[in-house]
C-alpha cells in the first residue's frame, strides 16, 4: 500500500513538473511534443476536435445555436427587428453580427467594452456573411421603402479554448438555419407592420460554407484547430473559407511569412474538411 | 432595442429598429401561457451541471425550463486595485446575452445587470470565507443564456454562483440555496416564470444556507396589502422548505462530479 502511495504521490509531483514547465516556457514545451510529431492535447498536426451543434434551444431567440469545438463553446442567437430600410437601398433589410468574448470565457479577457480580438472577430465573420452572399438582404424586405427586417445575429463565447472563429462561423450559419420569421404586413395607412404569430417561415439561406483554421509553426509545421494554449505561439494564422461545393470564398492570413505551396496545400485541406464536415 | 448611439466597436445595425408587433387575435393563447401548469408549491425542475468550462477555476451551468445560466469564477486572483484589504473582495458581473430576453438587449451593461449583480453578492457573500484571502479578489461572471422572469434569474443565478464556487475549490460555510415565490391573490406560487410574475401582485426571493439554518438574503417586491401583511413570513417559511430541497440537488450534481473527474 505503501509503495502504490508512493507512485501515486511521484505521478502527481510529475504533472504538476509539467504543468509548471508549460507556464514557464510555453514555447519550448510545444516545440517538444512537434519534435515527437504531436500536440499537446494528443492530436496528431492535421486533426480536427470534435465538434458538437445543438440548434433551436433558446425560445426568447428567433433562432439560436450552440457549438462546442473541443472545449471551445459559442452561442448564437437570432433575434429579428423591423426597421427603415436605407433611402439608398431601399429594398434591402440588415444583417448584423457581433461577437462578444466577455470575460467570463477565459482569464484573458477583462470585464469592459469588447477588446481588440473581439472587434477584429466581428468584423471578419461580418466580411466572411457578407463576401459569401449566403443570406440575400432583399429576402428580408416587407414593404419596399418602409419596413424591412433586420437580422441581429449575436454571438457570445461561454468559454474560450482557442479558434473562436470556425467556431462562431458555424454557431452563425447554424442559428441563421434555424431562424423563423413571421409573417409581417405593412398597413399603408397607419405605417405601421403588424406580424402573426401563427405562420412563420425560415429565412432563405442561399449557400452553406465553413471555415478552417491553421497555425504555422517554424515556417514548416502546419496545426490544423489550433487550442487557447497554441494560439499565442503560432508565427503565422491562416483561415480559409470554402462552400459546400468546394468554392473559396475567403482566405484571412496573419503572422509571418509563407511559401505558396503551404497555402495551397491549407486551402486543399480546408476543403477536405468542409465537406467533412457537412456531411 | 433603438440603438441611436453609434457604437464603434461593434458592427451597428440602422439607427432604430423594433421589435415586431403581434397582432390581438391571439389573446386565448396568452391566456393560456400565464396559467400556471404545475402545482403552487411547485418548482420547475432543476438541472445543474458543475465544471462545464475548462478555462475557469470553477464553473456551473444552470438550466430550469427556461431559465438558462452559465457562471464561471475565477479567482482567488490579485486586486487589480493597490489598497490593502484584509479580506478578500467578491466582485459578481452579470450579463445578459442579447437574445436572452423577449426584447432585445443592446450589449452594454445597464442598470438592471448591476442590479442583479448586488442582489447574487448579496445572497452568496456570506458564505464565503473572505478573510481567508487577503489582497484577492474572487471574480464570478455571469451569463444569462436565456432569461424567463428576473426572480428565476436571481435565485439560479445564486446557486450556480455558490456550486462554481464550490468547484473551484473555495472555502465557504455552506451552500448558498436560493428559491422565488410569487403572491397571486391569495395564493403563493412557488418559481414563477416571467409571465406568472407579471401577473402576481408581488414577488419574495429568499436565500439561505440550509446547513448553518441561516438566511444570507431576502428581496422583496410589489404590493403584499396589509391584512395579507403574513403574506411574506408565509412566503419565507415555503422558500425555506423548498431551499432544503434544492441544497440536497447541489449537493447531488457536486458529489457527482466529483466521482466522474
């Protein structure tokens, strides 16, 4: 009994050695598991985390969705105003989607106004909804020059373990699908838009994408899904955004330098797991 | 709602917006939402899940029908501020995600997220062993998924404040157990919804700890008149029976997770 004690105390001193080596130096722990050809979390360098979609569970929602990629968790919700269309525009409703990494998702984020990473991931899901067309803003007009639809698609992050992006992408796509709107009259007398409460129908989404993500290490290992404790070591971050018919919508990169034949070679395994995926 | 204020670090949508106005014809359906389908003592059954997320040092996620909340504490961590306190310092953050409400919520905290704040550090302040963590600050964040009724709000909100808590590790006296009631007429109905509220004539949130036979906080609101003035004892007394209740399912979920880690 004694000496299984033993171990057991030995195993425990071993882990709490590692987990201190890996906040000292994070990096040096990293490049250590590549040199073995895996990450830290026992993936091999092109393997994807689990991911789960739960749709619809919100009420108080239009639409909403909930993914966990590995560890990282997003919600979506939909929820859908009526407003004056643009003067220019005028057969034309809004979309708008934000995303929100309060602090309550990781150690990282202060309580406050929405930090840098926050501003920048909204604007690059607004870009990525908007380049793709999946969702035609004509579709939301209820009476053209006077009352259109206007989507509020938010997002907000319960907890943050790396590539909030793929994750916030599909929580998106997955709220949108599963948003129903009701059916709404425009009464050209009064002005005012009535809405009943018995016929909804769901918004017509053209297109179905998702996203990949990858980091680059040392210019030559490339990590597909990179987790909350790889992120930061990353020299280079890629995403590639393809459709579910094997079109490229977008392709973001940031960091260093990489040779072509890597980004080809990302943009290839992107597809492979965007039609994984929408299976 | 009408977001007239442009904010600039959020993707902005136009200038004002509404919610969509329903028409009257369906009434007999509203009728039909704000009776009550479960008995008046009652509460809607509670699904508590400790531990849910990993970057927290103790989190719970609180599901009751349709109230939804995820709580996460981080801490014991330093003051961000430089004055010495010989306690600790328990700070609640509550926030509402935009489409948690029937309205539309805009994103920036208002009063009625620090209203809520006070009223879970109210409630589980007490249980918690302070002096034991000099110059900290114990941070617990909440986010409400998906809101059916402030006082729902507020007692889940305190137990999944307390059970985070508790799996982070923290020492306290006990566990925080925390039940609304709601006066309609001459009843009291136990864990009313948003409808069942609006439609009570006033509403008491009780919280205790049952295992030190001790009360940490009571709100009340709205009209208890005068010859009902027993309204609000009787109305502590039922949250109390039911708060023992609860305090065995915290308890439960906690012990339960425990064993799987």
């Amino acid at each position: 009994m004694s000496s299984s004690s033993v171990t057991n105390s030995s195993a425990a001193e071993e882990t709490l050695r590692a987990q201190i080596f890996q906040r000292l130096h994070p990096r040096v722990y990293l490049e250590r598991f590549i040199a073995e050809n895996i990450r830290p979390d026992g993936r091999t360098f092109d393997e994807w985390r689990n991911v789960s979609v739960n749709v619809g569970s919100i009420s108080t929602a239009d639409g909403s969705a909930l993914v966990r990629m590995g560890d990282t968790t997003i919600v979506c919700g939909v929820k859908a105003e009526i407003a004056e269309p643009e003067l220019d525009r005028p057969e034309q409703g809004f979309l708008v989607p934000n995303i929100d990494l309060p602090a309550i998702c990781s150690p990282k984020f202060k309580p406050g106004p929405p930090t840098e990473e926050a501003q920048v991931l909204s604007d690059r899901l607004n870009e990525a909804l908007v380049a793709s067309g999946a969702l035609s803003l004509s579709s939301l007009c209820i009476h053209p020059g006077k009352a259109v639809w206007t989507l509020y698609v938010d997002c907000t992050c319960i907890n943050y373990d790396g590539n909030a992006f793929d994750a916030a992408l599909l929580a998106m796509l997955g709220a949108l699908r599963s948003t129903t709107l009701p059916k709404a009259t425009y009464n050209e007398e009064t002005g005012h838009t009535t809405c009943s409460r018995k016929t909804r129908s769901p918004v017509p989404l053209t297109r179905n994408f998702s996203s990949a993500s990858f980091g680059v290490l040392d210019t030559s290992h490339v990590l597909s899904d990179p987790t909350a404790f790889e992120e930061p070591l990353m020299d280079v971050t890629l995403t590639v955004i393809v459709d579910d018919r094997g079109e490229l919508i977008s392709t973001t990169k940031s960091g260093g330098a990489i040779s072509e034949e890597m980004l080809l070679r990302c943009i290839d395994r992107a597809k492979e797991r965007v039609l994984k995926l929408t299976d | 709602m009408a977001q007239s204020v442009n904010d600039r670090r959020r993707i902005n949508g136009p200038e004002e917006s509404y919610p969509p106005v329903f028409d009257d014809e369906d009434e007999d359906d509203l009728k039909l939402k704000t009776q009550r389908r479960r008995a008046p003592s009652d509460i809607r059954p509670i699904f508590l899940q400790p531990g849910l997320l990993s970057q927290a040092n103790g989190s719970a996620y609180i599901e009751t029908e349709k109230t939804k909340i995820a709580c996460a504490v981080y801490g014991p961590r330093q003051s961000k501020t430089t004055t010495y306190s010989e306690k600790g310092r328990l700070n609640v953050e509550v926030k509402f995600a935009p489409f948690s409400c029937m309205r539309r919520r805009a994103p920036m905290r208002d009063a009625e997220d620090r209203s809520l704040g006070v009223s879970i550090h109210q409630a589980i302040v007490s249980s918690i062993r302070l002096e034991l963590f000099p110059k900290s600050t114990i941070d617990v964040f909440i986010t409400i998924i998906e809101n059916d009724g402030i006082e729902g709000c507020i007692a889940s909100g305190a137990l999944a404040a307390s059970t985070a808590l508790a799996d982070a590790g923290i020492e306290m006296l006990g566990l925080v157990a925390s039940c609304s009631a709601a006066v309609v007429g001459d009843e009291i109905q136990l864990d009313p919804s948003e409808a069942e509220a609006r439609a009570s004539s006033g509403t008491v949130i009780l919280a205790c700890m049952p295992a030190s036979d001790s009360i940490t906080s009571i709100w009340q609101s709205g009209q208890m008149s005068a010859d009902l003035s027993l309204k609000v004892p009787q109305c502590m007394e039922q949250c109390y029976e039911r708060c023992i209740d609860i305090h065995s399912i915290v308890a439960q979920s906690l012990l339960e997770h425990r064993r799987t880690d």
